[in-house]
C-alpha cells in the first residue's frame, strides 16, 4: 500500500522522525534548507508537461545534518538504490552520499514505509552509533540486496518489524505491500 503525504506526516510525528518536508521534488526549490532535519520527496515533478497534477510515483528521502563542530553531512537513501535527482543535488549544493543497494521490489508499494523506516532509525532507532553513515548503512545491511537475492518478501518482513507496536493493544490495522500488519509505536529492528 502507498501512503500519502498526510499518512507520512502522521507516521513520521509518532515515530519522532524530524519531518519537515513531504512533497514533490521540484518543489524542494521553494524550500530553505534545514540542518538536523529529515525530508522526503516524490520523484514526480507536481505536473506533468501537459500542465495536469501528477498523483505521485516513487518516495525518497534524505538527511541533511550539521553538527556543534560545523561539520556538515548530507544522506539521500532510495529504497532502489538509485542516485539523487538533480533537484536534490540542487538542494544540497552538491551529491550526496547514497545507497546503491535495491531493497524494495519493483512490484511493491513500500517505498514510503521504507522512507519512514530508514529515518526513523537514522535519528532514534535503539541501537545507532550517532554516527549519519554508520548508521545508515547499518539499517541497510538488515535487507537483502535485490540485485542479487530474490527474496523480497524476508525485506518486507524485516520492514514491518519497524512498525510494530510493543504492546498489542495499541496495535492498528495498517498495510505494507497488500500484508496487513498491526502498527502504532516501533521496536528494536531485528538484525
């Protein structure tokens, strides 16, 4: 199932990922860059050449955080492993660091959970480093590459543990990739 920019935000707030953005890539020109702050974009532009309102493709995201020291960093994450847009090397004035490992399969809708999932880890998952890269590419050593294994279904499973909830009464109904699984707070990913 694809979630909306109004299902992000909510997910997002009770995960305690510092969301300030959700939208289309060009739309990212409008926007002032925030340090410590985590965004995801639709690889659609808002319209499409013929002037209609595209209705969204494909969600990405990245990170961009300074730290005490001013030491900038800056981590674009695509659950297909492909590099930034444009627009977002635009941003960020220059090419971020990225994934290159394809962890969603084609047939799926859960690239917006795989958003979540990524960012929620990076700033608040139980056991990071505090580290940007370490971290990172420790969430993303959890999930086979589909380049090279074809089984994504154990990805989807690894996703799902991210949302959650610890204690079953809190648990709601939600889909990831037409599975309906239980959702509210997240637990520990597994390794």
């Amino acid at each position: 199932m694809s979630l909306t920019d109004t299902q992000i935000y909510d997910l997002a707030k009770r995960m305690d990922v510092p969301l300030v953005f959700c939208n289309f890539k060009d739309r990212l020109k409008k926007m002032k860059l925030k340090f410590n702050k985590s965004y995801i974009i639709n690889m659609e532009d808002e319209f499409d050449k013929d002037g209609e309102r595209n209705e969204g493709s494909h969600y990405t995201c990245f990170q961009a955080n300074q730290y005490p020291n001013g030491k900038r960093e800056y981590l674009y994450f695509d659950s297909f492993g492909a590099e930034p847009p444009k627009e977002v090397c635009d941003f960020l004035g220059g090419i971020p660091a990225h994934n290159e490992k394809d962890i969603q399969s084609l047939m799926s809708g859960a690239c917006g959970w795989f958003c979540l999932a990524f960012l929620h880890y990076i700033n608040v998952g139980q056991g990071r480093t505090g580290d940007l890269y370490t971290d990172a590419n420790d969430f993303i050593d959890l999930f086979d590459d589909l380049n090279k294994e074809n089984n994504h279904m154990k990805n989807e499973f690894i996703l799902k543990h991210f949302f959650q909830a610890k204690d079953p009464a809190l648990r709601k109904p939600i889909s990831i990739g037409g599975d309906v699984i239980n959702a509210d707070t997240i637990t520990q990913p597994i390794k």
